[in-house]
C-alpha cells in the first residue's frame, strides 16, 4: 500500500513539476515569437490600469498598427477599475485620439464592461463577432494567455504585437512574468471549456 501510495505521489509531483515548467516556457518565450502579421479584421487592445505606461503604450503600438493599415477598426477593451475613474477602454481611445494624425480618423470600437483577459476577448466577439481576424495588443508576458482564449473562443488568424517593454524596470518585469504563470495556470479550465 505504501508502495502504491508514494508512486501516485511521484507520478503526480513530475505532472505537476512539468505543467509548471512548460508553463513557464510559454510565458517567457510567447511573446518573443511573433507571425508576420497579415492584414486583419480587427486590433485589439488589451487594458491595464488607466494613467500607466503599459496602457499607454499598448494604445500606441495600437495606433501604429492602424496607420499602417493592419486593420481598419480598433477595439479598446476594458472595464473600470472603479466608479471614480474612465474605464480602460477610454482612456485607450484618449491615448489614440492624443497621438493619432489630426487629418485622419482613427475608429474604435469600446468595449468598456471586462474585468479581466478573458472577458476582454469574450466582450470584444459579442462587439465585432466570432470568426474574425485580429491583432492583440498587451504587453509581451500576457500574450500567450490572451491569443490562446482569442484561438479558444473563435477567432482566427490571431496575431498580437506589444510595445517594447522599456517602461518596466527588471524586477517588476520578473513580478509580472511571475504572476502571469500563476495566471496561466489558473485559467486552464477556460482554456479546457472556452
């Protein structure tokens, strides 16, 4: 008995080990990898918080994607952290309308009511529709998690892209890489039943 019980204690401590380890390497690596983006129904850009970096960020590389006729619609996506504040979509289509040429209209699309990655994909098919191609924006650490719930829950191609990550200092990009494989794994069951 003994026996039996330290073999399904070995065996699933090695499942364990390497669900982590594969995890990990999706993480990191995702990101680095990136598809010649091809011409595509939609960009979307992921929110953070609003009056950050990353977000702006993620707003320009949005724009510069769009100026260089990669789409012809964005979709700034995000909640609001709190009823004091604009929600992240707004603050995304501010961003935009800040830095965009003055001569040329940039169309976005606010999907305003997601609280998380997986309800910005979902939000975002009920705004633009299932089957459509897109292009996420995020930073490079959160991609893998958004294109896999994007590929999930039906939209195809996916590209993404992100703005390079200058903004961060080392350490909060190891915070942030960790916390995206704690992440990763806490949304296996969606990535299981979309």
């Amino acid at each position: 008995m003994v026996k039996k019980l330290w073999r399904i204690y070995k065996y699933t401590a090695i499942s364990v080990f390497s669900l982590l380890v594969v995890d990990v390497l999706i993480v990191l690596f995702f990101g680095a990898y990136r598809p010649a983006i091809q011409r595509a129904d939609a960009i979307v850009v992921l929110g953070a918080a609003i009056n950050t970096p990353a977000l702006y960020n993620r707003s320009l590389e949005g724009l510069r994607l769009y100026e260089a006729g990669d789409a012809n619609v964005i979709v700034a996506s995000g909640g609001r952290i709190s009823s004091k504040d604009i929600s992240e979509a707004q603050y995304i289509e501010r961003s935009i309308q800040s830095k965009q040429n003055p001569k040329t209209f940039v169309p976005i699309i606010l999907e305003d009511q997601s609280h998380d990655t997986y309800e910005n994909i979902k939000n975002t098919k009920e705004k633009i529709g299932s089957g459509k191609s897109i292009i996420i924006v995020s930073d490079k650490f959160h991609l893998a998690r958004a294109v896999i719930i994007a590929k999930r829950l039906g939209f195809g191609p996916v590209y993404w892209s992100s703005p390079a990550p200058t903004y961060y200092k080392g350490s909060e990009l190891v915070f942030y890489y960790a916390r995206e494989v704690l992440a990763m794994i806490a949304y296996i069951p969606k990535f299981i039943l979309g």
